[in-house]
C-alpha cells in the first residue's frame, strides 16, 4: 500500500466513532524499517478480555452465555483477520470447584476454537488461576508466561496472577530481566498482562504489589506498550515512556476506579443490550510515516458489542 492509501485508511480509522483511541508509538518506523524493506509491515490484531465463561448473574448479563459466541462471530465477520487474538485473562469465572473449573476451561477452548484467525494466544486472570496457582489454565493452554515475536515487534506475556499477593514474583521477574536483556533496545515491545503493572486502584486490587519492578525494568527500553484486562473498561494511562491500556471486557463493565464505594458490576441495561461490552484491535501501521522520522503509529480500535455494525466493521 502507499503512503496516500495509507492516510485515507487512517482517517478512516479515525472517523469510526467516539470509541477510537489513537496513539503514537515512538520508535515504531524506525525500529521496522521504512515502507517495502523487509521488516516494514502493516498488521493488525485483537485484545479481548475478561469472557468470565461461567459467569451467571442476569442482573449484569442475562445474555452471559451468548455473549462470547456473539464476539468471537464479530471478529470472525473481520475481513482481513488478524494477524493473532489474543485473550487477556478470566476466561473463565472463579469457582472452588476444580472440576468446574477444568470443565469452563474445556467449554471456553471449545469456543475460542471458533475463531478463524490464524493464531490464538492465551493468559490467565486471577479468576482462572488463583484456585490452584493456574494448574488448569497450563493444562489447558500451556504455560501462563512467555515470548513471542511477530513482523518486527517483541511481544512478552506476564504472569500477575497465579501466585497470591498480586505479584508477578520474584522468579519471574528474573525470567523477564533474561528476556528483556535479549530484545534490543530500540525495538518496539509490546507487554500483555492481566492486572495492571501499575497502581491504579490498590483498594479494588487494580494493581500489581510488585509491577514498579517490572517498569523498572523496562526503563532502558524506548519503545514499551503494556495491554491488559482485569478492570473491565477502557482505560489509557501513561507511566514515564510506558504506555498502559486496558480493553472492555466480555461479560459486564465494572465502574470507574474508585468512582463508588464498593466494585460491583454494573447493571445491564435493557435499552442498551451489551453496553460497555467489545473488544479490541490494535494495528501497527509502521508505512504511514514518515521514513526517518523515528516517529511511529499504533491505532487502538475500540469495537463495541452493542452495535454489531460495529463490531463487525472492516479493519482499516
Ligand atoms: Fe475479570
């Protein structure tokens, strides 16, 4: 695609509503290369968070067991696909039950196998995993950490929920200083986790005891973007260089941080069916800029659930 084809996809992009967010990503050209060269690409894929396969509550979803079948049909309607989905954690609601939970793990794979996209990634929430340290979660989906690298970026899955405390740990924040020590500084890193790396409502556990430790360690990277769930909203903040955005959840919007006394779903709205409910996709649009620019684009699209046109709109 040329660079004008480019502009008009990303004003298109940017005309789809009030719910699109779009950020820079310094560091993106430079680190892919400039439009044709051999790392250059323009790809896209989905966040989506928070399923709570499981979950029964009419109040905040009566539609709770259709609501991840009606996603996964929305991202299937996406032409072209992504490049990969990924789930950001509570697949699956908690339960004491271990054979539940191993039975709503099978029940959640058994839809999430409905996607057509290529590749599908997977990380746990605490409602998957803090029952039994995420034993089911790794039988069913393999380990709850690890790397990746797709067209240029490196992409690091960490593990905030399947010891107690809220804690990425120790252990593995030696596993991340190892893997960061092999990525380059200058190329862009992408970080999923459930909770957010930092503080951004201890008193609702909208934190990790331990996350000042892992952007610690990001710091000597220039370009770091962190995607994450567990807050059931959108949300977008910036720690340092460090840009931090979680997606809306599958199964029922929780209030803003601190916003009333106690978390609590919010209600369904009847005049309003899915409200506050989607997902998202995050393109890497490296061939819009400017060569040489050291400037680099993300476009975070926000696609509600409440209106299927929407959620089915053709990526840009
Ligand atoms: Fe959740």
């Amino acid at each position: 695609m040329g660079s004008q084809m480019d502009r008009l996809t990303f004003i298109k992009v940017m005309g789809i509503g009030g719910a699109v967010f779009a950020t820079g990503l310094p560091g993106f050209a430079e680190a892919l290369g400039p439009a044709g060269s051999a790392k250059a690409s323009d790809f896209y894929f989905v966040q989506l968070t928070d399923t709570h396969w499981g979950f029964e509550g009419a109040k905040a979803n009566p539609d709770a067991k259709g609501t991840l079948g009606k996603a996964i049909d929305a991202v299937n309607a996406l032409d072209p696909q992504p490049d990969f989905v990924i789930f950001t954690g509570d697949l699956t609601h908690i339960t004491d039950d271990a054979a539940l939970r191993r039975k709503r793990m099978a029940e959640f794979k058994e839809q999430a196998s409905r996607l057509k996209a290529r590749q599908v990634r997977f990380l746990p929430g605490e409602h998957d995993a803090s029952g039994d340290h995420g034993a089911a979660f790794q039988e069913a989906f393999g380990p709850s950490r690890y790397v990746f690298a797709h067209k240029g970026i490196h992409f690091i899955v960490l593990d905030n929920v399947s010891q107690d405390g809220s804690v990425l740990g120790e252990e593995q924040l030696k596993w991340f200083a190892t893997e960061l020590a092999k990525t380059p500084k200058k190329e862009p890193l992408v970080i999923f986790t459930h909770r957010p790396l930092f503080d951004l409502y201890p008193d609702w556990d909208w934190t990790t005891t331990d996350g000042q430790k892992a952007l610690d360690l990001l710091k000597d990277h220039h370009f770091v973007t962190v995607f994450y769930g567990h807050i059931h909203q959108e949300h977008h903040h910036t720690t340092g260089h460090i840009q931090h955005h979680s997606a809306t959840s599958l199964i029922f919007p929780l209030p803003a941080p601190g916003s009333v006394p106690k978390r609590a779903p919010i209600p369904w709205d009847p005049a309003h069916p899915y409200l506050g409910l989607g997902f998202r996709q995050i393109h890497t649009q490296p061939a819009m800029l400017k060569v040489g620019e050291g400037q680099g684009l993300l476009v975070l699209s926000e696609k509600a659930l409440a209106d299927p046109s929407k959620a089915a709109e053709k990526p840009a």
